[in-house]
C-alpha cells in the first residue's frame, strides 16, 4: 500500500469520528472533531474542517500525528466559551492554537499569522462538567512544545511527553478545555 493510500485512509478513519451536533445544558454546543496532523518539518496542524483535513494530506503532504487525544470544540458560541485560533508561524509549516488574548499578542509580535477561529471552548472549565448526550466529556488540554514545534494534548500525554519521551517537551502550560471521548 502507498504512503498515499495509507494517508487517505487514516484521514477516513478520522472524518468518520466527526460528532454529531449535541445540545448541553448551557446552551447550544455544536461539537466538531478537531483533527491533528503533523506536518512534513515536523510541526503539527489542526483543522476542523474536513475540506481543509483532505488538502492537508493531499495537497501538502501532512499526515498522521502519531498518537492524539480525540478532542472537540464547538461550531458555535454557547455561555462562557471563547474562540480557540490557529496560528502559523512565519514562513513555516507549524502550528499553535491559543485563546483569543494569547492569539493577538502573538499576531501583534509578527511571528505568527493568526488564520482564524476553528472552534469554541471553555475557557475557565467552569462549563457543566455532566457528559454529553454522546457521551463527550469536558477536559483539560494542555500546551507543550519543542524544537519550535507545539502540540495539545490530554494530560496522560502530556505527562508521557514531558517525562518519558526522548527529547523531551517543555510543558507550556494549560491551553483550554475541551470535549473528548472518556479516558482521552
């Protein structure tokens, strides 16, 4: 099987993990995957979008991130949520995701591009702890980085990559929370 075909059929597996919309008890959350690909130097990339997750592959050569957390962020905005940004940094392939204040710091400094919104997440992790109908619970996410390279991660990898991993990750700090499947 080709790097192609094997790539294509990860992102498959992936877009078929996509959530269905759910309604929590603090308003209307619309839960979409947030997908996690590395990128051909050895940075990470993140999208909600299917269209863009295919182009990634295709395209640009990404490919799997190697073991990930499955996480979700909301389409829409719902009581105490704050926009969760991409950011690039300039004039390579590697990405970072950050809150809105973090995000504009960072564009304002110039070594980043800001390339939009992806989602909505609690910002404070105040947000009913219940599940949701779909099973999807709210969790932390945390930063780390390497190398100029950042991932999100769940706080059973970001322990394995800040202690065990070789080279190590510098732990950034926590980035937000999110939804994720129990046990991710």
């Amino acid at each position: 099987m080709s790097r192609r075909s094997i790539l294509l059929a990860t992102a498959a597996s992936l877009l078929a993990l996509t959530v269905s919309p759910a309604e929590a008890g603090t308003g209307s959350v619309q839960l979409v995957r947030l997908y996690e690909l590395a990128t051909p130097i050895g940075g990470y990339f993140y999208t909600t979008s299917e269209t863009e997750l295919d182009a990634a592959i295709r395209e640009h050569g990404f490919g799997p991130a190697g073991v990930q957390a499955a996480r979700y962020v909301s389409r829409t905005q719902f009581a105490g949520s704050t926009a969760l940004h991409r950011l690039r940094a300039v004039g390579r392939a590697s990405y970072l995701l950050a809150l809105p204040q973090e995000a504009a710091a960072l564009r304002d400094g110039g070594a980043f591009i800001d390339e939009g919104v992806l989602g909505f997440v609690d910002a404070d992790g105040k947000v009913d702890q219940n599940p949701l109908p779909t099973g999807e619970r709210l969790a932390t996410v945390w930063r780390i980085s390497r190398s100029g390279a950042w991932r999100a991660v769940n706080a059973r990898l970001m322990n394995h990559y800040t202690t065990d991993a070789t080279p190590r990750w510098n732990l950034d700090g926590v980035l937000t929370h999110a939804w994720a499947v129990d046990g991710a």
